[in-house]
C-alpha cells in the first residue's frame, strides 16, 4: 500500500518503514511494531539489537554473527565503538547527525558530549 510492503511472520508483522538515499547509498529501517529490528544499507542486511535504553548497541548479520558494537556514557557520548553500526539511529534509538554529533529528539536537538539540550 502507498509504495510500503508488510511482511508478515506468524502473528507479527515487519514494515519498512522509508528508504533513505545519502551519496547514492540506499538505506532502509525495518520495524517490528515501533521497534527498529534490522536495517539493509547498500543491499547488506544487518539485525540491530539494542540496550535497555533503546539504544543501538550490537548489529549482527543474517547468521547471527556480530558484525559491529557500540557502548555509550551514561548522557549519550560515544564511549566505544568496534565496527560500523550502519545505522544514524544511536543512541536511546534518536537519529544521529553524524557530521555535527549531536541528535534530533523528535522536536529538539541534543549534544551527548554537553549533556543536555541546545
């Protein structure tokens, strides 16, 4: 419907949610309800598992290896990072705008380095 695919498995449903296009590299989110599960960046498909806070911290492939992990301090910075996550959506599962470091919570704008909100 709309350009938008449902997938079913069993009793639940996974959605795309958009495909995002940045320097000709296509990007699509896939849902389970409001959850992000997997994200497929340049015909790779990657599974993101995420913390207690929502957080994006593991990505694994589709045979359940890690493909990449990512720990944050306890207002958002960066703490570790091994691997590339291959998604904008860090921490607490806001999008990341990689080139300022900081993130969009929906309405405003968030520095993890400063810990608050600009």
């Amino acid at each position: 419907m709309n350009g938008i695919t449902a997938v079913y498995v069993g009793n639940h449903y996974i959605i795309p949610l958009r495909d995002e296009v940045k320097n000709s590299v296509v990007t699509k989110y896939y849902f389970a309800g409001s959850t992000r599960i997997a994200v497929r960046k340049d015909g790779t498909l990657n599974f993101l598992l995420s913390d207690h806070l929502g957080s994006s911290s593991v990505t694994t492939n589709a045979n359940g290896a890690k493909t990449a992990s990512a720990l944050y301090k306890a207002f958002g910075e960066t703490r570790y990072t091994d691997g590339n996550l291959n998604t904008d959506y860090k921490f607490t599962g806001q999008r990341e705008e990689a080139s300022l470091g900081i993130y969009f919570f929906q309405s405003r704008w968030y520095d993890g380095s400063l810990g608050r909100f600009l």
